[in-house]
C-alpha cells in the first residue's frame, strides 16, 4: 500500500508537524543518514512502548537514543574521554555508543530493557537532526521497519513496512550510509564493536590507539536471547557465495558479471531488469553498503523464487554487509 499523502516534506511546517506529535506521545518516522528511524519522546514510556507494539519488537531489546548534539546526550550519558574523542572525530554520523546511564536521566526503562547502559548517537541527517533539536528532548529511534525484517533506506519503504499504522513519515531522500550505525561498547574494558557499521573498528582503533575487538556474532552460538532474533531478513531465501545462477534465482550481484553464466544456458548480462542487481558493477563497498537493503527489497518483490548472492570481500564496511547478508540468510534456515 503506497499513500502517497503520507510522506512529508521536511518543510519548517512539516518539522513542527512532527515536534507537535511527538509532544503528545505519538511516534514519527523520520530519515537519518543510516536508514529511517521510527521515533518517539525518549523519556515517554508510554510512546516508546508503542514503538515495540508496531514493531512487534521483544522488549529485551533496547534502542538508540538519538540526540541533537552530544550535549544534550551528556544529560543521560556519561561519557569518558573515549567517547568524548570518538564523538569529536565521528559524530554527528553513523556511530552509536554504548555507554553508562546517568542516574535518574528520565530516560524511559523501555530504552534501555532495564540496563544500566544506554545507546546513544548524534544522526548527521539534517532533518533528523532538526527535529531532535526543536523538540529539545532526546528520541528514541529503532529502524522503522517490523521486527526481523530489511531496515528501510528510502520513506516509501516505512510506508511498505507499516501502511496507515503511522500517521506520516518525513522524507529525506535515500539513505546516504545503508546501513545501521556501527554500535560501540564503552563500558567494557576493551572497546568491544556490538554491531559493524560504515565506521570501522580501524577508523575506531586510529582515534583511539587501542585494540577494538570484534566477535562475528554470527559464526558464534548465541550467547545471549537478543542474538538469536530473527534479523535482516527478505522473504524469499538467499544463497551465499554464488558463482553461477539457477534456473528460478534472481541476482544480487558484487563487481563485474560480464563472464558469469547461468546454469540452464544463457548469461547473466542479459537477465531482465527484475532479474538482477548488482551492489557496484565497480566492485565501491560503500556504494554497496548505500544499496544493500534497497536491492534486497526489490528482488524479493521479483518473481524469483530465491535470491543468489555474489561474495562480497570481508574487509572495511564489507565486514557489515556481510554480516547482514549472514544473518538474512540464517534467520531462514530456522
Ligand atoms: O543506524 C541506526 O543505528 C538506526 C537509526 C534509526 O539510527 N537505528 C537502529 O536501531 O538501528 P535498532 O533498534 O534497529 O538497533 C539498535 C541496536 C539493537 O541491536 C540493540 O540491541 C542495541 O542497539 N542496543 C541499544 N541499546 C543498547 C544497550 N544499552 N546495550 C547493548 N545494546 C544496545
Ligand atoms: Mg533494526
């Protein structure tokens, strides 16, 4: 379902529109250079409790405090020097901290799942941004698509994901980034990166002069209740580390595919349009990472059975989307 009306324009109006609604408990979605947010008055329970409702989110799982500007964070957060020379050098952008909460900072336990941490990230998106700072109050803000499923990169998408179950959602064009912020745990004694992001643990480790580590969640048992979710994931099923493409498979391609053939005759340069995407014919991860979320949308509206994913190299920003393309692939398997 497609309305059309419901997008906005980020117009002073349309801002105001969306400040007013978060004033009186409602969510917003809204646009960050990552991927759209579905937000709400971070210290009003009642409105972020509605964030888990639409979403059908396990309340375990705790969101992202979105601020203005790292000082209206320092009111909840408490920050050290690490994430103090972090935010100089990264924010505002697509790098959420983990951090200790401060005593009764007001932020709603629903935030947080009850932990005495909170996550928390300055967005580099304008209209973002302009909303947090005219309602004067930090946002909560989850990716604005249901529980499980592709996190939306462009506002029609949040319109797919929940029809008329929000009132509007603030345009912003595509999402510059792709992909979620790299989240960062502060309050362990090593830096430990929760979540790859377009920031990587090199870009982390050349501010801070230290070892960043990194566990591959999803090579690894689940440890905890929160890493068995359901993340990422298309409907149709996706196979990694293809090299050729079967009779009933649409593409997700990486670099060239002049050479590549497909299994029953014919070659992949003259798949039909709703047959293939290729991620960067020039083999660019962050022009990879920009379209990941958006080309997996489109083959699975193709009428392809499943979807085969061309390698992707494990190295820079290649490290999150192939830590997103493993998790779409396992959350189907079980
Ligand atoms: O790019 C982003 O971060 C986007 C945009 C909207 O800003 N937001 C986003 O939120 O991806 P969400 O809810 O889809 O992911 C938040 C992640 C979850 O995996 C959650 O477990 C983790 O952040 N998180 C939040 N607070 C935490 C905390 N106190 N401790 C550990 N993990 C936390
Ligand atoms: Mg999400």
């Amino acid at each position: 379902m497609l309305t059309k009306h419901m997008i906005l324009e980020p117009t002073d109006i349309n801002i105001q529109k969306a400040v007013a609604a978060l004033r009186a408990g409602q969510l917003v979605a809204f646009p960050t250079e990552t991927v759209y947010g579905l937000g709400a008055h971070a210290c009003d329970g009642v409105a972020v409790a509605k964030i888990f409702a639409l979403k059908n989110r396990p309340q375990i799982n705790p969101l992202i405090t979105h601020g203005a500007d790292q000082d209206m964070l320092e009111d909840y957060a408490i920050f050290d020097e690490r994430a103090r020379a972090l935010a100089a050098q990264f924010w505002p952008g697509p790098l959420s901290f983990i951090l200790r909460l401060k005593e009764k900072s007001g932020i709603s336990d629903l935030v947080t799942a009850g932990l005495p941490t909170i996550g928390v990230r300055v967005p580099a998106h304008k209209v973002a941004r302009d909303v947090i700072a005219a309602l004067g109050a930090p946002v909560a803000a989850p990716s604005a698509n249901i529980s499980g499923r592709l996190s939306p990169t462009a506002a029609h998408h949040v319109i797919e994901e929940f029809g008329d179950k929000i009132s509007f959602v603030l345009a912003g064009g595509v999402a510059d980034v792709g992909l979620e912020s790299t989240i960062l745990d502060l309050t362990t004694h090593a830096p430990t990166i929760l979540r790859p992001g377009a920031i990587t643990a090199t870009d982390i480790e050349l501010v801070l002069n230290e070892k960043i580590s990194y566990e591959d969640h999803t090579t690894l048992t689940p440890k905890s209740p929160g890493q068995l979710l359901r993340h990422y994931a298309p409907r149709k099923k996706l196979r990694l580390h293809a090299v050729d493409v079967d009779e009933n498979e649409a593409l997700l391609a990486f670099g060239s595919t002049r050479f590549m053939a497909a299994r029953h005759g014919g070659a992949v340069k003259n798949f039909p349009h709703d047959r293939i995407r290729n991620l960067s014919e020039a083999g660019d991860l962050y022009e990879a990472a920009a379209y990941l979320f958006r080309y997996l949308r489109e083959l699975d509206q193709s009428p392809y059975q499943s979807i085969a994913v061309m390698d992707v190299p494990k190295k820079g920003v290649g490290i999150a989307i192939n830590d997103r393309l493993q998790r779409a692939a396992k959350a189907q398997e079980s």
